[in-house]
C-alpha cells in the first residue's frame, strides 16, 4: 500500500511544516492540500467583499484574506477569501483563532468543497455568526447566518438587496464591474 507523499500532521506540526513551504497548503483532517490560486475575477469579487465587511463590521473589528489562515480545529486550517474578526491579535500572527465571519468566493474547482464541507466546519465553530457564499458564474449571494438562539438559516439573494449583521448592502457592491 502506497504512503501519502505528506503525512498526517498535527496542527503544530502543520504550521512549523507549512511556513518551510513554497506552495501554501490548508490542512483537511489533518493532511495537508496545497491551496489553489484564483482567477482576476476571483480577486475583484474577494477584495469588495473585504471593501463591504469592513464598512458592516467596523473598528475594533477588522477584515482579512487569503493571507492567513484560519484555525478551524486543530486538525483542520483553512484559507478564506474574506474575513473579519474582532479580537486583538498580533501584527505577525498569521493564523485566525476565532473569525465573525467567513466569505468564500466560488471556483469551479473548490465549488463543492466550500460549499459541503467547509459550510459545515465553519459553522461548527463557537465563534462564526455569518459564513456567506459569493458566487462567480451568476450573480447569487447565500448568508448562513447564525441566530442568538444558536439555530442557523440560509437566506440567498440574486435580486439587488442582501443582507449580513442586520444591515442591507446591494448585489452591485460585490458585482459591479463583472
């Protein structure tokens, strides 16, 4: 039986292996999978979406990116196309602990997995109020968003209103230029 090229890393492990890397890798269940670049496209749609969290979520919150990752258990780390968290965290830190609010933007070759299984890791997180799906082959938007009574509901909006905290952003801010 053939070994994985990789083996299974523990979270310290993962991170102390990944920042020796080229390439970077998210950990899935504790192996590492090199993480996928994205298109122009892909990049418009994930910067206004950090443009929009930062005015829905502003200071002490702040945003990020694909920059750095976000601890989702300590088998799991994922990269984001947007995010906010509101906790201090050091200028050199380079993973999330506990993010408001996740963004993926779709691709075709991650469309399931973000969609199935990052959906419900990042729900299972304490912290996580709001996962939003941005889509990139139609003008749709889906809002997971978390109740205080701890119960999740999916809204999804094509038309040109969506909703994420409370407050109303149009579909253009997101897809303007596309």
């Amino acid at each position: 039986m053939k070994q994985p090229i990789i083996p299974q890393l523990a979270a310290e492990e993962f991170l102390r292996w990944e920042e020796a890397q080229d390439l970077r890798f998210e950990l899935h269940h504790g192996f590492a999978v090199a993480f996928a670049g994205g298109t122009v496209n892909h990049d418009r749609i994930s910067f206004k979406a950090r443009e929009l969290l930062a005015r829905l979520y502003p200071s002490p919150c702040e945003t990020f990116g694909s920059d750095v990752k976000v601890r989702v258990s300590d088998a799991m780390f994922y990269y984001c196309d947007a995010g906010v968290r509101c906790d201090p965290i050091d200028d050199d830190a380079t993973v999330i602990e506990r993010p408001r609010v996740i963004i993926e933007v779709l691709s075709r070759s991650t469309r399931a997995y973000d969609i199935v299984e990052k959906r419900a890791a990042y729900r299972a997180m304490n912290s996580i109020e709001a996962y939003i799906i941005i889509h990139t082959d139609m003008r749709r938007i889906e809002v997971d968003a978390r109740a205080s009574n701890g119960r999740w509901s999916t809204s999804t909006y094509d038309d040109d209103e969506a909703y994420v905290n409370g407050q109303a952003f149009v579909l253009d801010e997101i897809y303007g230029r596309l």
